[in-house]
C-alpha cells in the first residue's frame, strides 16, 4: 500500500475557479464602446426586424403575425418577426450599443422602463403625428388623453405606442350576483356586506394567494391616493409610514383575514391555485388583473359569467382605475426605425387591432374596438380618471418594491405579521433599505 | 531507487527524443483549452471582480464606486437573506444530507438489488430542476398528495407551504434531490475496502457501528472530502429549483426565499421589472465566492489525510 500527500492546495484553487464560474459569470461580458447616435431616421427600408415578447402559440402572436403579413401584402415591406418572450428585452439589451438587433420591440411600459430609463428609446412624436394607415385620425388621436401621461419619457415624448391595454379589479361570477354590476359597493362596509352574503352563499369570500400583492398595495392606494402611496417608497425617513391611514389600510386588510374572508389554505397557494378555486366556485371574489378571464375560462364551471368591479373608495376619496399598457416602442439604434413606424401605424388600424379584443380577450386603447364582454366593467372604468397601475413603484421604485415592500406585504396577507407590525416593519424597513441604497 | 539514479533517470529523460517530441506538441495541445478557459472564464470573472468596484448596469460604461457596494451590501437585508439561506443549504442541508448518504450506503451495501434502489433514488438527480419544483408544488400545496393522503387518515390539512415553511420545504427537497448522488459518490468510496477487513473485523466481534467507525470511515476519508468540497460548491448553484418552486408568473420569489445566486440574479436580469445593478451583484457573488473559498480550504484541512491507494 503506497501513500501520497493530498494536495490540499490545489484542491482549494479548483474550487474557488469552479466556484467564481457560477456564482460571476451573470456578471461577465463587458460592454463594448459603439455608436450612440440618436435615432438615425432610416428612409426606404424594405424590411425591419421585430422582437415580440409573446411565444409563437399566443393569440397576442397570432393577431401581430396576422397583421405583419397583411402589411407585407399592402407595402411590400418585409417582416422578420422573431418570437422572444417576456424577457425581450433583457435580450435585447446588451445590443444597444452596437446598433440594435430589433427595430421594432413591444413589452410593458413597466418593463420597457428599463430602455427609458437609459434613454435607448426612440421619439415616437412624429409617430404620433402620423395618420393611422387607410383612417383618418392619427395615432395621437385615437389613444385617449388621460393615458398619455404614462406613455412619455422624463422629457415628455412619447415612447411607446400602446396596443393593449391592462388593469386590476375584483373579479365575480355575474351568474351568481346578477345586480352587482349595477349596484357596486360604495363604501368598505358595503364590501363587507358583500362577502357576508358570499359566505352566506356557501362560498368563501376571497380567494387570494398566498403571495398577493394586489389586497394591500390596492388597499393603500385607496386610502393614501396614488402620491400617498409613492411616498411610502420615495420617504427616506420613513416619516410616511407614520400616516395613520397606512395603519388604518393595513387593519382592513388583516381583518379580512380575521373575520375568516380568505379562503382556506390561501397561505401556501400560488396566484394560479387560487384563480382555479375561484373558478370552480369554491370562492366567490378575486382581485387581480384583466387576464383573468382569458386565464380562468377553461376552469370555470359551466355558466359562468366573468364580470368585475372596482375597490370601493376610502379616507383619500381616490377611485381612479390603475392601467397598464403594452405597446411598441423603437429603440433609438434602430436601423429600420422607418418601417417599424409604418408598421406600427398599419398595426393601430381598427380592422387589426380590434384581434387583440375578439381574438386575445384584451381591452385595447381604442375607444371605438369593443372591449370583450367580460371586460366591459373594467373597459368602463377606464373611461375615467387612471393612475399608473401599482402607482408605478414596480418600476420607480422596483429594488425597494422587491426587497421592502413584497415581502412585507406577504407578512400582512398570511397573518404572520398584524396591521401594527406590517406598518413598523414597513417603516424600518424603508430606512434601512434607502441606507443600502445605491 | 536511490535519488541519485532517479536524478540520472530524469537527466536522461529531458534529453531524449521522444521526450523533447512531447515538450513539442505540449503547447499545441494545451492552447486551445487555455484560450477558451482565459477568455471565456478567467478574463469575465476578473472583471466581475472589477465590476464589484463599479456602479454598472451591464451596458453603459461602469463608473468607479470603491468599496461603496460592499458597504451597501452590509445593509442589504435581501443580501443578509440571501448569504444567511446559502449558508443554510451549505451546513443545514448539508449536513442532513451526508447522514442520509451514509445511512442509506449502509443499507444498500449489504442489500439484494441494490442497483435499482441507487438507480432509483438517483433518479431526481438527472430530472431538470424546474420539473421537480412543479412536483413538489403538487405534493405539498393545500390541496397536494401530501395533504390527500393525511385526509384519508382523518388528518390535516397542514399548510406545508405557507410563507414561513415555503424555505425549509426547499431545503427538503433539496436533499431529496441530491441524496443519490452522493449515495453514488460515498458507495464508489466504501465498494474499494477490500472485504477481508470487514471478515476479520467480525471474527473480532465488532459491533456494525464499530466497522463504520473503524474501517468504513477512515478508508473512505478522502472521497467524504471530496463529495464534501463538491456539495460546497454546488450549493452555490442551487437556482432553478427555487426559482421555479417559488416565483409565480416572471415574479421572483420573495426575498427570504433567495440564495446567492439568486441575488445576483434578482439585482441584474431578473423578475418583471429588473433592476440591472450589476455592480452590487458583482459585489454579492465575491463575498460569496470568499466565503466559499473559505469553506473549502477548512474542509480540505479537515478532510487531509494520507490518501489510501488500494
């Protein structure tokens, strides 16, 4: 039997090698200094290409696929349509600066914040000022006034040209509570009401997951109106959380979990769990976004009828309508930003757009598209006053929205934590996190 | 052999032919390893080192911070959960994990098919992490196979995955899913015993915690430290399965549920909204790999010992 010395050393320096590959290697690739020319107005392009954050099988795709090739027909412009997903624009990100690989990109206002924010969006004004093809408006007349506040950059141009429109509401069953849509409740009590009569149905109220975030962050914006709620982010001090309608918000939600509103188990259940149960009855309301419908139908028991109504208001008075929009935008190097423009201007035409409505179930900015008939409550409210959907914290305020805020509002929903305990954590939490900001 | 003519030997060695022909064709060789290694690894990781330093957000040109984002970093309780999980699934989960290997090594040393029980409880190992996350979602969420099953006792339902749980629930299935390997790992170990020591152990009257401690043990050290130095490292690997087990639609899960390498996944690309803070990221995985380092280079001093060759 022979013996040798382990080679300790070595073994050390592997580990840390193998160790820096997967713990550093998100964080490689340095960028490469390029042209930063702003948005080189092309002329005479015969095709661009488009980067979708939908998957092929999406009705969203089908509708946009559809329309790309009755634009090839009518201008002979060339489509190259590739079918990125969500994360389009992460994708999309590190070509910027050597001249974008897309000219023509869609997502979120939230998540194309992100280009804003680096001013790698194109102005999209003279866009705007363009005729809608074979209408006789132009696109900066066909999308309602009171949405165009979000759509602009910190200079006040426009960055995207929205085609899809979403929102949040409580959505019910109007099978089951025929006259709601007409008598919607005015006050918290008479949501109360409400939910009593669900239990008396036989129904739990509230079907809610175990890591919602539209009861509380809704609740507030309600009782603080949409700047008080900012400022529960944008405070330094944390003195905003001292407001005691921050407490009183926190305390109608934690009684909805007392009084027994939430459906059993809701603790450890996704978002997708509980849109199910709601469907197949077993709960009456559900708060969340305009995909409902679309999302839930195939669970849904047999008469269903998908309808929603609004929070009702509280101290602040507040009940405008949070919205959300899904659009194009053209990045700034783009190298075909001519024919993304005419494209998008074919895209906003009534005869296409009005798929996103018949074909993908969803509410597009057009006020003359009818919304489907499951989202004309939402489709209504919408008609009045709007704020950005979550009061834009996701994307002003994303790193304290993920680290202070979710996390403190899952505290709240599932009862680890009470009104009182969500408001000092909450506040704490926003004086440590603005500390360790950058 | 003398070291003399071990010197001689060698001498000679340097000035053959087929000697000098190796040291030609050496370099060819080794380049195009060394050229992809530098440039695809060695050169990305010195400049996240140097990107830890920086404020960046992966496309514009970084700016020099100092040593901002490691103070930062000290505040962070996203961080502090995230090193604070890592160090959980390190000694926690690890040290749970090797007294099942070896409990279950012990057993199916001495069973009759034991190639199907080792195939069989290796099996999570080679299924993709995302596919295991979906199966424990159903065994364990309200209305999941775990909690059926204890209704037909008359028991439950029990919340397994309710928000203080949801972590512990990872830690579980993460040595689920590793138990196999490194069942694998230590029965590579232990098969090279020669058996004779076992048989005279036994005519010696050794109870079986005896020959663990006696000959199992000691005979397989140097395969315990290694299997110990790869599941250090793994841990910091451990990503899929919580992102996919704990985060719901293109939402990240919530921040106690993150490890390191969700950090710097949640600080750059990841979520709804990202928040392409390369540079704290960069920060976040040094510290981690430091620590790392550190771990290992104890337990290669712990685990050091003269190496059997049997």
């Amino acid at each position: 039997m022979r013996t040798s010395k382990n080679v300790h050393r070595a073994g050390v320096i592997a580990a840390a090698v193998a160790v820096s590959a997967v713990s550093l290697s998100g964080c490689g690739s340095s960028s490469k200094p390029g042209s930063s020319s702003g948005s080189g107005q092309s002329q005479g392009s015969t095709s661009f290409t488009y980067w979708s954050m939908w998957q092929q099988n999406e009705p969203q795709a089908k509708v946009i696929k559809k329309a790309a090739d009755d634009f090839t027909a009518a201008t002979g412009i060339k489509v190259d349509i590739q079918w990125q997903g969500r994360n389009v624009i992460t994708k999309l990100t590190p070509t910027l600066k050597t001249g974008s690989s897309a000219d023509l990109v869609d997502q979120s206002v939230n998540a194309l914040g992100a280009l804003v924010a680096k001013d790698e969006t194109a102005d999209l004004s003279a866009l705007y000022g363009t005729t809608v093809s074979g209408e006789s408006q132009t696109i900066g007349q066909i999308i309602p006034e009171s949405y165009k506040p979000f759509l602009n950059d910190k200079n006040g141009k426009p960055f995207i040209a929205p085609y899809e429109v979403s929102s949040e509401g409580l959505w019910y069953d109007a099978s089951k509570f025929p006259d709601l849509a007409a008598n919607p409740p005015k006050t918290w009590d008479d949501l109360m009401a409400l939910f009593d009569k669900a239990k008396g149905m036989g129904m739990a109220p509230v079907a809610v997951p175990g890591d919602d975030k539209y009861w509380v962050l809704l609740t507030l914006q309600r009782e603080l109106g949409t700047d008080g709620l900012k400022k529960l982010a944008g405070d330094k001090t944390g003195v905003a959380w001292d407001d005691p309608k921050v407490l009183k918000a926190a305390q109608l939600v934690q009684n909805l979990r007392d009084k027994g509103y939430f459906i059993k188990g809701y603790e450890s259940s996704k978002s997708i769990d509980e849109e199910g149960n709601w469907a197949k009855g077993q709960a009456a309301f559900y708060l969340s976004g305009t995909w409902v419908p679309s999302e839930a139908a195939p669970n849904a028991t047999s008469g269903f009828k998908f309808d929603s109504i609004q929070l009702p208001a509280l101290d602040s008075g507040n009940t405008d309508t949070g919205i959300n929009f899904f659009g194009f935008a053209v990045p700034k190097t783009a190298k075909h930003s001519d024919a993304a423009e005419k494209f998008i201007a074919f895209f906003m035409k009534k005869q296409e757009l009005a798929g996103i409505s018949t074909q993908a179930l969803n509410l597009t900015p057009r006020a003359d598209v009818d919304p489907p008939a499951q989202l004309a409550s939402i489709s209504k409210a919408l008609t009045g006053t709007v704020y950005a959907d979550q009061g834009h914290l996701s994307v002003d305020y994303a790193d304290w929205t993920n680290k202070m805020l979710n996390p403190e509002m899952i505290r709240l929903v599932t009862g680890q934590d009470n009104a009182a305990g969500f408001v000092a954590n909450g506040k704490q939490g926003t004086i440590d996190y603005w500390k360790s900001a950058s | 052999v003398t070291s003399a003519t071990l010197g001689a030997r060698r001498g000679r060695a340097q000035g053959s032919p087929l000697a000098r022909r190796r040291r030609r064709v050496f370099g060819p060789f080794l380049a195009p390893a060394l050229i992809l290694y530098t440039g695809l690894f060695m050169v990305p990781t010195g400049y996240s080192f140097y990107a830890s330093f920086t404020s960046w957000d992966g496309f514009s040109n970084p700016r020099w911070k100092g040593t901002l984002n490691y103070e930062h970093l000290t505040h962070d309780p996203a961080f502090k959960d995230a090193f604070l999980n890592t160090l959980k699934l390190l000694f926690g989960c690890g040290i749970f994990l090797f007294v099942v290997s070896f409990a279950f090594m012990l057993m199916l040393r001495e069973m009759k098919g034991r190639r199907f029980i080792q195939g069989f409880i290796f099996l999570p190992h080679i299924v993709s992490g995302v596919a295991l996350a979906a199966f424990w979602d159903f065994l364990l969420n309200h209305d999941g196979m775990l909690n059926k099953g204890l209704h037909s006792f008359g028991l439950g339902p029990v919340d397994w995955l309710k928000p203080q749980w949801q972590f512990d629930a990872i830690l579980v299935a993460i040595v689920w899913i590793n138990t196999g390997y490194y069942v694998t790992i230590l029965m590579a170990g232990v098969d090279r015993i020669p058996p004779y020591y076992y048989e005279e152990a036994k005519l010696a009257g050794t109870n079986s915690w005896q020959r663990f401690r006696h000959i199992t043990l000691p005979m397989s050290w140097d395969v315990v430290g290694t299997a110990a130095v790869l599941w250090t490292i793994g841990t910091v690997k451990i990503f899929e399965f919580i992102l996919a087990f704990s985060g719901s639609q293109g939402n990240l899960p919530t921040t106690n549920q993150w490890t390191s390498a969700l950090y710097v996944y949640g600080e750059t690309i990841g979520g709804t909204s990202p928040i392409y803070d390369f540079g704290r990221a960069c920060a976040g995985a040094v510290v981690t790999l430091v620590a790392v380092v550190i771990v290992v280079a104890v337990l290669r001093r712990a685990t050091s010992r003269d190496r059997l060759e049997l």
